[in-house]
C-alpha cells in the first residue's frame, strides 16, 4: 500500500519497520472516535469556508459507511497503514477520490490521536462509573442484609475487636466512593478538545476549534498547541485511578480467599463463581479473587509503564507516545471485568453466620469492652488495661474465655468487678455499644446505607451529565 506520507521518500519501509511502527491491531479499537472526529472536523472545515460544502458531505458520507464496515466486519485492516487514522483516510479517499484527501487539512496525527484518545477515555470513563455504580448498589445491599452479623474485626490479622459485616462490606464502600471521585477527575482531565493543534504549532488555516469542541461536547479547548498533542496527564491518571481501584478489590480478593478456606469458612462462594483442581477433587478454589489480586500487579505495572515513557520526553508529539495505548487499554478491559465478575460473585457468595459469629464470640476480641467497663466505674484506661491483660492471661492459663471465668476470680483482680460485667462482655453488646459516627453498631450501620444510596444518587446524576456528553 502506498504510504499517505510517501511523497519524500524513493525507497519502500523496510517491512520490519512498517511492523514495529504500526499500531493498527491495537488502535483499531479508536475507530468509532476516530471517525466520529473526522466528520466534526470535516463539517467545521466547511463551516470555515476551507474546503466545499459539497467535499464535506461526500467526506461525511464516505465516513459513515466506512462505520457501518467496520461494525459489519466489511473492513480490512492494514498493516503498511500504520495505524487507524491512516487506514480509514486512506479507504475515504480510495472510495470518494479528491474529496477524502482534502479531510486532513489543517490537522495532524498527532492532535488528531490526541482527540481519539480523550474521546475514547470519556467514553470508557462513563461505563466504568456505570459498573462502579453497580458495584457499589451491590455492596449496599448485601450490607443491609448483615447490619447484625457478628464477625471479629482484625488488626495485624489477630482478631481484635467484633464488627458486622456490614461494617466490612461499609468499609469497601467507602473506598469504593473514593475511587469514583478519582475517576470523576479523569473525566476532567480529558474533558479537554486537543484538535487544531495541529502536529505541534496551530495551523494557518482560519479554523475553529470552539466550534468542534461544541459539537464533539467538550467543556474546554487545550490552551496551547504543543501542551495539546503532548499532554497525556489524562491517561496516567487513569491508570492510577485503576490502580488504586484494582488496589482496592485486591484487598478484598484477599479477605475472600482467607474467608472461603476451611481455616476461617465464613464465606462460600457459589459454584459458579468458583473454579476445581484437575488432580483433587474436593476443591473448591477462589481462582476469580485470586486473578484479580494477581492482575493488580498488572496495572500497577501499566502506570509506571506510562510515567516512565512520559519522562524525560521533550516536547512535542514523539512516537514514543504511541505507547501510551495497549496498557491503558488493558487496564480498561481489566478494571471493567474485575467489577462486574465481583459484583456478581458477592451478590451470590453465602455467608456463614453462625461461623462469622462464633469467631467474633468464642474469643477475646471483647477484652477492650471489659477495661472500658472499668473505666465507667472510674479506673483511668492505662490501669484498666493491665488489669484486663490479667485477666486476659488468668483465662488463658486456664483454657477459658473471659466470659467463663466466674465472678469471684475477677474480684481477686479488682473489686471495681460486678456481676454486670457479662453484659458487656457478650460480643453483640460490644459491637452495639459502638454508636460513634462511623462505627459498627446496627444503627451507625443503617446510618452509613442510607448515606450510601444518597451518595449513589449523586454520582448516578453525575454519571447521566457525563452520559448526556459523550
Ligand atoms: N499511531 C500514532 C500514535 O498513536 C499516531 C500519531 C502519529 N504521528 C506521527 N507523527 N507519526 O501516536
């Protein structure tokens, strides 16, 4: 195929080059943005008076139906055109003639990428929120069912004070929250209109670019031409906004391994969501939380892939940008799967209450309760604390939990020490008790849902603004 950029050169690419350099089996995935650039630009063109209304429909036109090939699978992709912007200018022109070679007047590759790319990450950025979304309703709901399930609250993976499960899936919420508003501020970032840049330096055609961003729905122009085909500050946030999602449901994909093994059995992950060994048969194995896990290493991998390619780069367009495509690609197809296969995995996992809650009571995760008891009744916490840990060490010497030892033996360590004492140390009064804002008790629980579907709401609108623009 002869090269759109033929004109300087005598020889042909070296057919190594043309398949190092091309980018077509990874870029073609832009080409509904791609196409969907062209026809603003083609139709602001015309607008302008810089090429015929006449060239214009027939650029539009061609362009359409080079879409409907694409969709019906009509189209061949190739290689020695590099890349997708190249591939269908150079099928616009094969099929409408002097009409399509006038399309790239007045742009580049280089802004014209650039305005693919954004296009593409808003359009993706808005499914994302979607799936987030339902993500987080997910969360919600199977909280509400659990604001009373008791199950030990962990640090340093030592039990250490009883929560709910709700309290746990409330805290995956909260990040989840988190992560919606990072990639809110994606949206921001490539909510930017970067054509008529030019390749670095603007162009001399009168073109308008105010008039593309109104059509394309953008809320701002990039301000200055060699920031606008260099800038890809967009595309790393994205990757850290996945990152710190993948993060996330990788801490989560830990908790369900360990909840899922014989070990804790708080949890059983349906048979569909879970896979068998081909050697043992009685396994019953979490492989869906564990690629997960596994696949955060991935993304991680993508960000600094992108940070390292973006450094030291001098303006303005250099091919190393090219590079900035298959992981944020990836990551994209990595972070959608993860949501929606987790979402529904949690939605059909059982949870074994009766399990959850024996691990919270049969323990001494109620020893804080017991020295705040004396603390009511006047003991400064320190002191309390050591008493407690007494106790603590007299229950274990004799193979007991703190609620088995009996009253008589308490006074011996302090006479502050009262039948009442195996109130507070029941682990469903423990977890009441804690009424703080944002604490586990039944009702902060119900209090934290309400919250939630509040906060859900927002971004639901949020999410129809970014729909509505796209
Ligand atoms: N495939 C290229 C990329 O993704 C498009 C821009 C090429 N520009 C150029 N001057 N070679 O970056």
């Amino acid at each position: 195929m002869t090269k759109l950029w033929g004109g300087r050169f005598s020889k042909n690419t070296n057919e190594m080059v043309d398949a190092f350099n091309a980018s077509i089996e990874f870029d073609k995935r832009l080409y509904r943005e791609d196409i969907r650039g062209s026809i603003s630009h083609a139709a602001m063109l015309a607008k302008c008076g810089i090429i015929s209304e006449k060239d214009a429909e027939e650029i539009i036109s061609g362009l359409e139906k080079i879409l409907d090939d694409i969709e019906n699978g009509n189209f061949t992709f190739d290689e020695s055109l590099e890349d997708i912007h190249m591939n269908i200018e150079a099928r616009l022109t094969e099929r409408i003639g002097a009409a399509g070679a006038r399309l790239h007047t007045a742009r580049s590759r280089n802004d014209q990428v650039a305005l693919d790319m954004h296009m593409y990450i808003k359009r993706e950025v808005a499914e994302i929120a979607d799936l987030l979304i339902h993500f987080e309703e997910a969360l919600l709901s199977v909280a509400g069912k659990h604001t009373r399930t008791l199950v030990p609250g962990y640090t340093h993976l030592q039990r250490a004070q009883p929560v709910t499960y709700a309290h746990y899936l409330l805290a995956y919420f909260g990040m989840m929250k988190r992560d919606f508003y990072r990639l809110s501020g994606v949206w921001d970032g490539a909510d930017i209109m970067p054509l008529g840049a030019g390749a670095l330096a603007g162009t001399t055609f009168p073109i308008d670019r105010f008039e593309v961003a109104k059509k394309l729905n953008f809320a701002k122009v990039y301000g200055n031409s060699m920031d606008a085909v260099s800038d890809r500050d967009y595309i790393a946030d994205f990757l850290y906004f996945a990152s710190v999602l993948m993060m996330h449901l990788s801490k989560l994909s830990e908790e369900i391994c360990l909840w899922s093994s014989s070990e804790f059995c708080f949890i059983e992950l349906d048979d569909a969501f879970a896979t068998g060994s081909s050697m043992m048969p009685q396994k019953k194995n979490p492989d869906i939380a564990e690629l997960v896990r596994g696949k955060t290493g991935r993304i991680y991998g993508h960000l600094q892939a992108m940070l390292v390619t973006l450094k030291g780069l001098p303006l303005a367009y250099n091919k190393d940008l090219q590079e900035d495509k298959e992981g944020l690609f990836d990551a994209i197809d990595t972070v959608k799967f993860s949501l929606a296969v987790y979402r529904e995995m949690l939605l059909s996992m059982t949870v074994n209450t009766e399990k959850m809650a024996q691990a919270a009571v049969k323990d001494f995760s109620n020893a804080t309760d017991l020295a705040d008891y004396l603390v009511r009744k006047g003991v400064p916490f320190r002191e309390a604390h050591e008493i407690v840990g007494k106790c603590v060490a007299h229950a274990i010497g004799q193979g007991k939990f703190l609620s088995e030892i009996p009253i008589k033996e308490y006074k011996g360590m302090s006479d502050l020490f009262e039948e009442d004492l195996l109130e507070a140390l029941k682990s469903e009064n423990c977890v009441a008790a804690r009424r703080t804002y944002g604490g586990p008790a039944a009702e902060e629980n119900e209090k934290q849902i309400a919250e939630g579907a509040a906060e859900i709401s927002q971004q639901a609108e949020l999410l129809a603004c970014w729909q509505e623009k796209l």
